[in-house]
C-alpha cells in the first residue's frame, strides 16, 4: 500500500469513525482545545506585556545613563554600605560634559515627589516635579505641545517659570490656555511657560503627571545637594563603553584610589527591563507550564479514548488485518485518528485562545499580541501531543492476533 | 496443485498443558476442487482453517500455497498473501458496520492499493455477481443475514483469489437462507473457483465433492463428500449412544 493511499484511506477512516462518536469527539476535542487556548492566550498577553514594556522604555530613552551617590535599585538592606559616599557635585558633572565623547547631553536632575500644584480653583496631586536643565528636554525625549521647555538661563537667573506634563495641564486649566497663568508649588507661585506632549504611562505609572523648574530655582527653595545626573549618548550602541568611560572621568574627578571600588553607581534603564523580563520570565514560565500541562490531560483523555476505541474495534481491526492489511497500516489508521482529534483541538483552542486575547486587549489596557509563530506551534504542539499519545494505543491495534481479534465478541 | 499440507502441527501451551491443535496434518488440493473440512468442536478444524487462511503460523511442517511456501512468512508478506490469495467467508460475516455494502467489499482492494475509480468498478460488479446490485448502498444492519453474507462473499471474490476460505458460511443462516448461500457456493465452483469450507454439519459436507474429516488434529478420513458424512454421522451416533450408555 502506497503511503499516501495509506493517508488517504486512513484519514478517511479516522474521520468516519469521529463522527461515529460525535459526543465523545467533541469532548476530547474540548480537552486538547482548552489547553491550546490556555496556551495561546497566557503567551500572547505576556507578549502583548513585553511589547507594550518595550514600547515604554524606548520612549523612556534607552541611550541613557543615571549616575548617583546611591544605587536606584538594590536588593536588601545596604544602604549603610552607601551611606559616607560623597555627593555628586556640578564641576564633577562639567567635567563629564567636557570630557566624554560618547554623552551628547550631561543634565542634573532633582526629583520632589507626590506634590500638590494649584491654580486659582484647581489643584493637581501626586505630581513629580524635577529641578532641571534646558537639555533634560532631550535627555528624556520629551515632546512640546505648548510653549518652551526650561533653559539653562532660567536656571541660572533662578527664574520661577514651570514645565507642566499633559495631565497635570489638563487637571489645573481644563478650559483655558495655561500659558503665562500662575501655579503654586509648596505656596510659591510659578509661571507657566511650556505644557508636555502626553508621554502615557510606564508600569502603570503615568509620565505625564510631572512638572519642570529650574534647577538652580529649585536649589533655591528645596536646599537639595544631592542631585542625579543623566546622560544621554549619541548612539545607544555605546552603552558599555560610555559607561566604562564615564566611570573613569568621575573616578579621577572625584579622585578614588584605584585599589577602592566606585564611589558612585550608574543606572541604566536596560537594567529596568532585566528587571522586568526576570519578573515576567518566571510568570511565562508558570503560565506555559500550566498551559502544557493542560495539553498533557488532554493528552491523556486521547489515550484512554484511544485506548477504548481499540477494544471496542478489535473485530474492525481483525477483519482489516484478515483481509490484508498490514500492521503499520493498522498503526497509521489509529494514529491519524489522535492526531485528527488533537488538531481539531488546536484548531479550537487556537480560535478561542486568539478570541481570549482579543477580549483581554478590548477590555483592558493590555495589548496581546499575536504571534503567527505562537499559532502554529500551538496548533502542532497539539497535533504531536495527539501522536505521542496515540502511538501506545496504535501499537496495541496493531499487535492484536488476527486471529483473536476475529474471535472477539 | 494449489494447496501442499506437509505434517502441519500447530501446538498450543494452555497453563502447563500443550495442547495438539493440528497433529500431522497432510492434504493436497487442486486448483478448482470443492473441498470441505468437517469435525467436531476441538476437532483442530478451526486451526487448520486460520492456518490455510495465512492467519496463523505452523508450529511446524510446510505450507505449499499456489507455488510459495508460507510456512515462515513475515507478517507482512503473510498480510500481502491474504490480500493476494485468499478471500475469507466467516460465519458471522465480520462486515464492517459503518460502512455501506459497496465499501465493505472495496475494503481488500484498498489494503491492495488499487485507485477509488478500480476498486469501485470491481466492487459493484462483485455485487452483481452475488445478486446485490439494489443493495450497494445499504449499511450491514439495513441488510438480511442471508444479504450480508453475499456482501462477504462478493467481499471475498473481489480480489479473484486463488482460494475461498469459508469458516461455517451457513452457520448463522435459517436453512432456506443457508440452502441459498450452499447454491451460491455450487455456481462459484462450477464457476472454476476454489472453495474449502469449514463445517461441523455433515449435511453440508455431504453436498460437496470432498471431504476430510479431523478428529483431535489428526486427518481420519478423506474422499466424496458424501461418504465421509455418512461415516461422520456414524461417529457422532456412536458418541451420543455411548453418552446415554449406562
């Protein structure tokens, strides 16, 4: 028998005999089928996740790096290991700006969080206001939808002018242009003299609920000494060399001894995502493993299916085998029909799993993303769980005595 | 010289017991006879018959059929030789019961590999030749006995074997029915065909041309048909009186 009559023939059989079934198909189809959309819903999501994350931390800038007196994240308690670090100082920051050839802007950043700005009738809470200059605008990528950004002459005349983000903009003038209105941060009045494009939010954090003085303006009224400087590079492509080069022009500006490690630490925001995949790696994990799981019962439920579907026609494969067919075309008949049930299943499951992910994305803020990678690895990740499953119960047919199986009541 | 038995044994281990199915068993048969094989249950003619039929192997001797020694066949040259050489009747007609009259009969003709448009053509004119072209579409249960047993026969001719093997074809059958079925069997003879029939009932013996009686896996006797069905019923006289004996 030639192997495609072979497939023909027991693809024809395979189906014949499903639909002789149809509850007992339909169930077992349910099975696999529910895996497969378990599967393909959970990994579409968290791809959904990370690409959204992905999106945020470019808008973030990714050429960027923040060096403080103390670590931005760390684990445990070690800050007493930070504790007699000096502070970064503005000629250290100069010295950065004029030395390095990879930083394209040197900005310093100081950061009073969770406060109240209030216009006239309106107040905007939880804001972060930042101390900054004219170049944190490109450091941080930020888009003007009114006016200016901040300048170093602000700066350096402590001027009382104020950057607001989108929302804060929106909560305090809702009807009005907020151009040249006044705002109180911590009783003192501002004037507004640029509003941000909207940012959207990172982690569920919004970007957009910010403001902007100047730094020497916010020296003035806050007495902060320990700012944060960032800078951005060129090319994001020499992260690691930037890093190694402005680690040194610090080292000798702050004259560490060679034989002492950093005095100060570098973050990137890379670092925020390695945080984040580790995080989200270990929930992809879980959910895969349950998902395979799941594909696994379905697995089963195919075996005992098959296993009493081999009982109930050992006179069907005695007559099959009496009348000349050979054991692997015996073999193929049963395999084929765990298979055709399982992919019926990944069908399914690959259809309602895509609708899940659908429904998540229309009722939430999370984008799944469908990958057609991900589809056709479920749909043959259930095929081959019906094959592996089916192979037991397939070689059992095939071992029958012909002539036991004839006898069979 | 179609079928050589040369001291066919066919030993069984039942527990610790071995049991002798077939014990020596030599027969010849030409190309065209009619031969039918008759004994009593645990006679070893339901053996021999799965032995002819290529459905089970000798323990020893050789098995000559239509020129090839099959007695140490792979199984699947044994699967090719069944669907090549042998078309089998059983008494409960073993059809499949999903499928329709026309698909059971095409059935060894796709195990031969033959295309849909072939085994079509060839199953319906099998139907025809047993009487059954109004029934091609019918499914077994929409059928009589005596109509599913034709389906089998047709089942069995449509590859043009060089043997029909019929395991008590009538067995299963009302007697007008089974009368039918035997007619069927004389055309099929007349017809150049070669027909074994497995049977207990003498009076079926009796209607063919030879006969070779078994008892406990041993051949006892062999000649016309009638004949060793008189010594049969003779047999069988005897056990029955000496069970009543006193």
């Amino acid at each position: 028998m030639k192997p495609s009559v072979e497939l023909y023939e027991g693809t024809r059989i395979a189906l014949s005999s499903l639909r002789a079934n149809p509850l007992r198909t339909i169930l077992t189809v349910a099975a696999v089928g529910i895996g497969v959309a378990t599967l393909l819903a959970i990994v579409s999501i968290i791809q959904g996740l990370n690409a959204s994350f992905a999106h945020q931390l470019e808008s973030l800038g990714t050429a960027t790096l923040n060096i403080s007196r103390t670590p931005q994240i760390s684990m445990g308690p070690t800050w007493w290991m930070y504790r007699n670090r000096k502070q970064l100082t503005v000629p250290q920051m100069q010295a950065i700006a004029a030395q390095s050839r990879y930083a394209a802007f040197v900005v310093p950043e100081l950061n009073e969080e969770s406060k109240d700005i209030t216009s006239r009738q309106q107040t905007a809470s939880g804001v972060d206001v930042t101390g900054t200059l004219g170049d944190f605008q490109r450091v941080g990528g930020y888009e003007m939808a009114k006016g200016r950004f901040i300048t170093d002459a602000d700066s350096d005349n402590e001027r009382f002018v104020i950057v607001l983000g989108s929302q804060v903009a929106e909560a305090l003038f809702p009807d009005r242009n907020p151009l040249a209105e006044s705002v109180r941060v911590d009783s003192r009045p501002y004037r507004v003299v640029g509003v941000l494009a909207p940012k959207g939010s990172l982690l569920g954090q919004s970007l957009d609920l910010v403001a902007f003085v100047p730094f020497k303006s916010f020296l003035g009224v806050y007495g902060k000494r320990d700012f944060q400087i960032d800078v951005a590079l060129h090319d994001p492509k020499d992260l690691d060399k930037a890093e190694d080069e402005i680690t040194g022009i610090l080292r000798r500006a702050r004259n560490v001894p060679p034989d002492k490690p950093d005095d100060f630490s570098v973050f990137r925001a890379e670092q925020l995502a390695d945080i984040y995949k580790g995080l989200t790696g270990a929930l992809y994990g879980v959910a895969v493993a349950v998902g395979i799981i799941t594909l696994i019962v379905g697995g089963i439920g195919i075996m005992n299916i098959m296993l009493v579907s081999v009982r109930e026609r050992t006179r069907e494969i005695g007559v099959r085998r009496a009348l000349g067919a050979r054991r692997r075309t015996i073999v193929v008949q049963f395999l084929l029909e765990a298979s055709t049930v399982s992919a019926l299943g990944g069908v399914l499951g690959t259809t309602v799993g895509l609708g899940l992910a659908k429904l998540v994305s229309a009722v939430s803020s999370v984008t799944a993303v469908v990958q057609p990678l991900t589809v056709v690895a479920g749909v043959g990740f259930a095929a081959l769980v019906g094959l592996v499953f089916g192979i037991w119960p397939a070689a059992r047919a095939a071992q029958l005595d012909p002539v036991e199986a004839l006898r069979h009541e | 010289m179609l079928i050589r038995l040369e001291d066919i044994r066919r030993y069984y281990t039942v527990g610790e017991e071995e049991v002798h199915a077939l014990d020596g068993v030599s027969i010849a048969i030409e190309k065209g006879e009619w031969t039918s094989i008759i004994g009593q249950s645990g006679s070893g003619k339901s053996t021999l018959m799965n032995v002819l039929g290529c459905l089970d192997t000798p323990t020893s001797g050789r098995y000559i059929l239509n020129g090839q020694d099959v007695s140490g066949m792979s199984d699947n040259a044994l699967a090719d030789i069944r669907n090549r050489e042998i078309g089998f009747i059983f008494q409960t007609f073993q059809l499949l019961p999903r499928e329709t009259a026309q698909a059971n009969v095409e059935l060894p003709l796709v195990y031969r590999g033959l295309r849909a448009r072939e085994r079509h053509e060839r199953a319906t004119a099998a139907l025809e030749k047993v009487g059954l072209a109004n029934r091609v579409h019918h499914r077994p249960n929409e059928l009589s006995g005596g109509q599913r047993q034709r389906v089998a026969i047709a089942r069995a001719l449509v590859t043009e074997p060089s043997l029909l093997l019929a395991d008590e074809p009538t067995g299963n059958l009302d007697s007008a029915t089974g009368e039918e079925i035997i007619r069927l069997f004389e055309q099929l003879h007349s017809a150049g065909h070669t027909l074994v029939l497995v049977t207990h009932e003498p009076a079926i013996a009796a209607r063919c041309p030879r006969a070779v009686r078994l008892m406990d896996g041993k051949v006892v006797s062999d000649g016309p048909g009638a004949q060793v069905a008189l010594e049969s019923r003779a047999e069988r006289a005897r056990a029955a009186a000496a069970a009543v004996a006193p």
